[in-house]
C-alpha cells in the first residue's frame, strides 16, 4: 500500500522537511498552510480562486458544520467537496476543540494574552464525563452531546479526506494533574474513535477513503508531552496533529513543539492546529511540523489588515492607515496574487474607508496568497537545501539547533 | 468622424434597436444593461468577474467619488478606469441625481411607492438656485457647491468615457409649474455643461475623448417632456438620457418613455436613468430605449435575493426561504454564471443562513449576470427579428404596437 506520507527533503540544520501527504482527493506537498473555510466557505473567497492562489488543503469546523447546515443534510449532498464545490482534499477537526475553545477562548487569545478572565471555570455551555461532552450551540442554546464515536460519524457524513479525533481541550493554566488526567481520558477517547472509523462501513459513506489522525496532548509538561506523542503516535493512526495547550506565548508554543516532535514516528504528517503567524509558520516547520491552519489571514482581511513582508511591523499594514491614500503600489511588491496584480494600496485603502465588501474580498484573498507563497517558499528552499537562508531572510536571526 | 452610436439593426413591430456606442475605451453592444459602480466597485465583485459575465460597460457615481475619496486622487491616480482596474468603457453620472435623491429617496423608491413622508419639502440637506446646487455630505455634513461647470469638472477628472450634463431632479410629484421651470433652468444648465466640455483642456485629463450626454425632463407631462426631446436632442451631445421623474408606478413610467423618445433624434443613444427590473428593461427596449442601469441586482443581492425566471415571483426568489434548503439545482438552471455552474441552491441558502460574505458576493454575481444575460438574448433576439417572441416569453403578453 502506497504510504500517507513520504518525505521527500531534509533539512540538515533543523528538523525541518518536506513531503506529500496522499489522500483520496489528491496529494498535498508540505509544509503546508491550509486556508480555514469554518462554515464550508473560506470567508469571502471561492474555491477556484483559492485553487489558482496554490492552496491545496482547506480545513472544515465539524463544530460549526454539524450545527449548521448539519452533517446529515451535507452527507445527503454527496459530502462536503461537493456541496462547497472544492474537489481537492479537504481536513475537518473533530468538533472538540470548538466545543471548549468558544468557552475559554481559542489557541490564538491564549497564545496572545487574551483569555477570559475566568479561563478555568467551564460555564454551563460544556460539561466533560468519562464518555462525553455535553454543550450547548452558540446559535441557539439547544443542548448536544458529542461522544468521541458521534465526532467519527458527523465527520463521516463530512466526508473529508482528513478526520481527526475527538479529544479534550484541557481549561487554560490547568495544572499537572488535571492536563495528566485529561490526557488519558483523550487517549481513551483516540482508541474509541480508531475503533469507530475501523468499524464504519465504507459504502454508506461519500467518501469511504478518510485518513483519521490522531492529536497528541500533555499541555506544556515535557514527560506528558513525550508520554503522549509515544502513546498517540504507536496507535496506527494516518497521521498526528498536536493540539491541547501550547503555552501562554510564542516563545513557549516553540518549545512546546520542540518537545514533542522528537518523539513522534518520523513517517507520520504532523499537524499543528490553529497556528499560521508567519514566524509560528516557520518556526514550526524548523521544529518538524508539516502542516498548518489558522483563520488569521481572512480574520486579518475582515479587520483591515493586509500581510506584508515587513517583520518590524509583525507582517501587517493597516488598511486604513492614511499614509496608503495615495499609494500606487502593490499590497507586497513582488506578490503574484490577484489583488496585487490589479489594485493598489490607494484603492484598497479606499474600498476599506468606504466600508466595501470587495475590500475584504480582495485583501482576504491576499492574505491567504501571501501564506501559501510563504509555504511554496519554504518546500522549494528545502528542496534546494537552502532552507537555513530562507529562515533568516524572513525572521532576522540565524536559524540554531535549538529550533 | 465615426459616430458615436450605429444602429444595426430594428423590431420592425416597435421601437426596439440593436446598435454599437463607441467610447475612447472600447464599443459597447446595446440594448445594453449596465453595473453600476457607486464607489469604483460593484459591490462585492471584481471587475475581471465582471468583464467574465459580459459587462461591458460600468456606472460610476460621480457624487460619492467626489466625497470619498475625491475626483482630484482619482485623477493623479490616472483616472476611474486605472484606479478600479476596469479598461472598459464607463459611464458616470452628474452628480445632481445624487444630490437630490438622498433628500427625496430614488426613483425606485418613487416607482414602488416608498417615497418618503413629506417628498415635495427640501430639507436643508440641499438649496437649488439658479446658478448652483448646495448641498450637506451624507458622510460628515460638511457643505460642498455644484454647479454645472463643476459637475462636468469633477467628471473630467474621474475620466468615464461617458459622462452626464448636471440637472436638477425635482420634487416628487412637483406640479405642472415647478417642473416647467426646473426644465427651463435643467436646459440652460445643459447649455453650461456642453460649454464647459467644450472647453476643456484634453492634455490634463485622464481620458480626453469623453462623450457628453444631455437629459431630457419634463417629468409626466407630455408637452413638457416633447419640448425638453427636442431640445435637448438638438444641442449636439453625443446621446441623451431620460431623467426627472418617471411617475408613480411602473406603467407611468412606461408611459413617460412612450410620450418621449418619437421626440429623440434616432441616431443618439438613449439610456432610461436608474432603472433594471426585468419587466422595465424588456419594456424599454421595446419603447426604443438602448442603455440602462441600476443597482438592483447588487441590492437584491446583499438582501438575499436571487433573479430567476419566474415572472409570477416578479423574477426573485428568497435565499433565506426554507424550501431551498435541500435544493440540489443551481440558482437558475441553464445560467451560466460562475455560481450556477458551480453551486446548488442548497450551498446558497446555508451561507445565507450563516451570514457568510460568499453567498453576497456569488448571488450579486449571479444577479449581474442574470441581466447582463437577458440582454444578450434581447441583442441577439433583434439581430434575428425575433424581439416579440423573446418578449412574449418573457413577459406572457404579445408585443403590442402601444409598447
């Protein structure tokens, strides 16, 4: 059987790669970045243009999509390629993360600072026991229970070519003991949500061939990191995401994955969720991840800020910032996106003024080109060996052992 | 000299023509329907979708250019077309209908009956006197001037290929009297506008072959609107419009377009201002008018509408309606638009349902297209001699000679 996964470069400085993952709807080279259609839509863009700006991958919310259209209605359609007309693979998460990351605020608010106040109280929006969580929908407060079994099954009707297990997101700054916990019961929950999709019958389902993936925990506790990464990583699951707490900053996500990578199956994709800052991008790739997604680049686009490469200003230009008013150029000189081609800072700045929906149209396009130029970069530097000297270009600083 | 519009060809059963107007930046095909533009986009689309769909001409809205950001920017930035990234012909208005339809609502308003409460009193948003219009910003109520010259110098710096003499719309149902005199003023103000075109300096423009459109007034007066035909139709302008008040209701209308045009030279172009539902355009081409334009299938669009082939729906149906939910069919089967080549009716509806930016952005694209579709039909249909029929099936009445 031809393998998930094949590494095709190394980097010899780092433990940076890259490959291509196979699933039943094509090949994906990584590392990757895959734009988030949360609702079955990346927000603003349509498939084809996404298509045509390189991305290969796009990742669905199970959360969202079973609440709304529902997972049965989609299933009905022929699936989820079909019903948003995307007919490259596609990766949906397992609901879980959605479940708690909208009480206690998502990976993103943590690793910026920006957690509720009360982050380890759950609210009666979720409940967590031995067999399931039971949470209320942030559309209308009717009440749901998603046991890790329910998860494979919505995300059978889903119908992507990437699935992943259903997992625990353990409350903010939870200590040793409850994370120690609550990554056993996850790992309880991976062997129930293996069995589930072993067990599916192929023929009821629009796309028989999905690739399940487990997601390695332990917060930010080395022993529990490698005690997970081992336990997950043993268990015959098509590839490994990490997931779970990534640390109250950056500098600590870093080192979170450095901890885990080394113990992960070296044939195995590894994902890391809900992560796409351009230096979270690069420093994970150099830290071995080869996968990526984050909403980040449309969210920037609905709030006005365009990707550029600028590391002093982390990135981003304000598209309101006056300054633009009578600006010719590109977004990014040099960006090859539709956007860039056509329209300048002038324009966009004024389609921002003027409160224009084409606006964030175009810029949320932008974003997601600049990304996945970005990672098109990174495959080819590898592929040249030359990945040590694109790190630098981009982030300023040598790229060390330690990353 | 080539003339600006050739007629190709005749509905030997009405007034209907098929011809070509030339611009400095391409020839547009008429009976033609064109986008409109307010702000140097057609809300949520691109110009290059656009182009895709067969537009072939776009309206810009001279009034809300001048306020933001400005005809001077637009001008250094070389003019609307470089600026909005549209190398097709453009056409834009005085700024007049603007001016005085924010105080008095539109004449889709006006024609559906939404007029506001006191419609014939001016507010102090607006002052007409003999020499000048004087006007508050709808953005900040700042007080700006218009005069004729002004108008036509605001227009040589947004560089349209197609630009229209300033007038005065006046009051909803404004009496015999009021209407004569606004005419009789409407007429010297045309006189202003041809003269200052006339004087231009074509070096320091952006595009110095703009066409200069009069407007025929008159309101729902017969004498007043034959006298103000022949008029305007004299002076030498490279074709003409029919603006002022159409009536109360869509048989009005028909009617003022009716007591108008025998009165128009037949070798200029006519555009009805402001108008595009399906039944209006079919029984303006059938009364011999060659333009149109109108913001509706952007607007219906962003409310959740969707132009189908249904005249007992008045040609709409609602996205958010239920029985589209597991809708499987394009919006419109037989459409070729991007969004009914590509999805159901069932995608539509949920992005709708989530308040997803796509499903504004491909219905308008759809609605733009739907009409842009229609007139092609109506094109080729008076090429072959077969305008009754295709009105016939549109409209479920034969084309009678009245028409």
């Amino acid at each position: 059987m031809t393998p998930t996964f094949t590494i095709t470069a190394r980097d010899p400085a780092s433990r940076a790669r890259a490959g291509i993952v196979r699933t039943p709807h094509g090949t994906v080279q990584t590392p990757v970045f895959m734009p988030v259609g949360t609702r079955a839509t990346v927000k603003a863009l349509s498939p084809h243009e996404l298509r045509e700006h390189g991305a290969e991958i796009l990742l669905g919310n199970t959360y969202h999509l079973y609440l709304q259209p529902g997972h049965e209605l989609i299933a009905r359609r022929g699936g989820l390629h079909r019903f948003m007309s995307w007919d490259g693979p596609i990766l949906t998460d397992s609901g879980g993360f959605q479940v708690f990351s909208l009480v206690y605020g998502g990976i993103a608010d943590e690793v910026k600072g920006r957690r509720p106040q009360h982050p380890t109280r759950l609210t009666d929006m979720v409940k967590v026991t031995e067999n399931a969580v039971l949470f209320k929908s942030y559309l209308d407060g009717s009440r749901h229970v998603f046991t890790p079994e329910r998860s494979i099954q919505v995300q059978h009707g889903l119908g992507a070519d990437i699935i992943l297990c259903f997992d625990e997101l353990p409350p903010f700054r939870a200590g040793y003991d409850y994370t120690s916990a609550s990554l056993e019961r996850t790992h309880r929950w991976a062997a129930r949500c293996l069995a589930a999709h072993q067990a599916r019958d192929p023929s009821a389902l629009p796309n028989p061939g999905q690739l399940l993936f487990g997601i390695v925990h332990g917060g930010v506790f080395p022993d529990l990191r490698r005690a997970s990464a081992e336990h997950i990583g043993a268990m015959g699951f098509d590839g490994l995401c990490i997931g779970g707490s990534l640390g109250g900053d950056k500098a600590q996500m870093y080192e979170v994955v450095a901890m885990t990578v080394p113990h992960l199956p070296d044939g195995l994709a590894r994902h890391l969720l809900g992560v796409g800052d351009v230096d979270d991008l690069l420093e994970g790739v150099a830290r071995g991840i080869d996968m990526f997604d984050c909403v980040s680049p449309t969210r920037l686009g609905r709030h006005g800020a365009a990707l550029v490469r600028d590391q002093a200003r982390r990135w981003r230009v304000n598209l309101q910032n006056a300054a633009l008013r009578e600006d010719d150029g590109p977004l990014q000189a040099g960006c090859e996106c539709y956007c860039c081609r056509n329209f300048s800072r002038a324009y966009i700045h004024h389609l921002y003024r003027a409160k224009e929906l084409l606006g964030v149209r175009l810029v949320s396009l932008h974003n997601v080109a600049f990304l996945l130029a970005l990672m098109a970069e990174v495959r080819a530097a590898l592929a040249a060996g030359s990945f040590g000297a694109l790190y630098e270009a981009w982030l300023g600083k040598p790229l060390t052992a330690d990353a």
